[in-house]
C-alpha cells in the first residue's frame, strides 16, 4: 500500500470541491509528489492532503557536513550519499535551474522558499535515513508557514525498511499513523454524485 501513485478524489474539512484530493508517493516519488503540490498550490488547485514518505526533497543532501549528533549509520542503508549525488546529477541534468525564475522552479521542492497554501501534510522519515535532516527542516518550514504538519521519525528506521520488513510493529505503527492523517483529512463520498 505504501508508495504507489496515488490520486484520488475527496473532500477535506474547508478544501471540498472535485479537484480536491491528495498526493502519497515515497523517496524520489515523494519530492515529486512534493513539486506535485506545490504546482497545484500555484495554480489555485486545493488538495486535502499530502503525504511525504521519506522524501527526496534537496539536491544539497549529500554535500551537507555529517551531523556530529547523528546516528553513525545514517545515510549508509540502502541509500547512501553516493547514491544520492548520482540520483540527483540525472534528475538535473542540462541546463534551467531550480529556483522561482528558472524554466524548472519545481524541480528541487527542498529549494521552495514560500510553502504556504500548501495541504496538511504528513511527512514520514526514520532516523537512519539520509533524507532526516532534510525532510525534518521541511516539516519544520511547512509549520513556521502556517501548514498543519505531523512529522514522524521512526528510531532505527533506514531509507525503505517499510519495503524490506512491512510487518515489523514499529513499521505497522508508522503506517496507521499515516493512515490516521489520510482518513482525518479525507471524506469519501457515499456515493456516485448525482
């Protein structure tokens, strides 16, 4: 259930309308999804959630200093800054640019200086992942913007240990507690409208 692209029309509480819905992607799929929003938000296209699981959202991961406080392992499972450096080098590569006034301002979500507009979101990230501090800051900048923000560090959680060990609690936890922020924010209708 985690991870797939995922659409769907609904209603949240002040954000009703056809258009409404929500946005569920993880890892790169999660920056876009991300990028997703923040073009909907630009073109007055209300959603009535936003789920980020373990986002990819800044380019800059990888080159940032290691945080002396921080886990030994983190950024080295599964997805390391190696890695990191690679994914981002293709995803950008050519010219254009990231920021408001080049041709792809969508491109590195992390990068967005105005994330008001933007719907509630949950934003969901192990302590283990290279994408912690990135993805903490965020949920940090979607508060301070005034967006209704539930951020959910996992102790001892790596990049995608959803995929590797779906069943562990701590796993199952993390996934009701997303659930929980998708059904508080979505209302399905009760039938085909007429």
């Amino acid at each position: 259930m985690l991870g797939g692209p995922d659409l769907a029309a609904g209603r949240g509480p002040g954000r009703g309308g056809p258009a409404a819905g929500r946005r569920r992607r993880e890892s790169a799929g999660g920056g876009t999804a991300a990028a997703l929003v923040q073009r909907a938000v630009d073109h007055g296209i209300h959603l009535a959630a936003q789920v980020l699981i373990y986002p990819m959202l800044d380019d800059r991961a990888a080159a940032r200093a290691r945080d002396a406080s921080a886990p030994g392992t983190r950024g080295r499972l599964l997805w390391s800054r190696s890695l990191d450096r690679l994914g981002w080098a293709v995803y950008l590569r050519g010219p254009g640019g990231t920021g408001p006034g080049s041709a792809r301002p969508y491109a590195v979500p992390g990068r967005r200086t105005d994330l008001a507009g933007t719907p509630p979101t949950w934003v969901g990230v192990g302590d283990l992942d290279l994408f912690h501090d990135d993805d903490v800051a965020y949920a940090g900048r979607l508060r301070r913007a005034g967006v209704e923000c539930e951020l959910v560090v996992m102790p001892g959680m790596y990049h995608a240990a959803d995929r590797v060990a779906p069943q562990a609690p701590v796993i199952r936890a993390w996934r009701r507690s997303m659930l929980a922020h998708l059904r508080h924010h979505l209302v399905v209708p009760d039938g085909p409208s007429a």
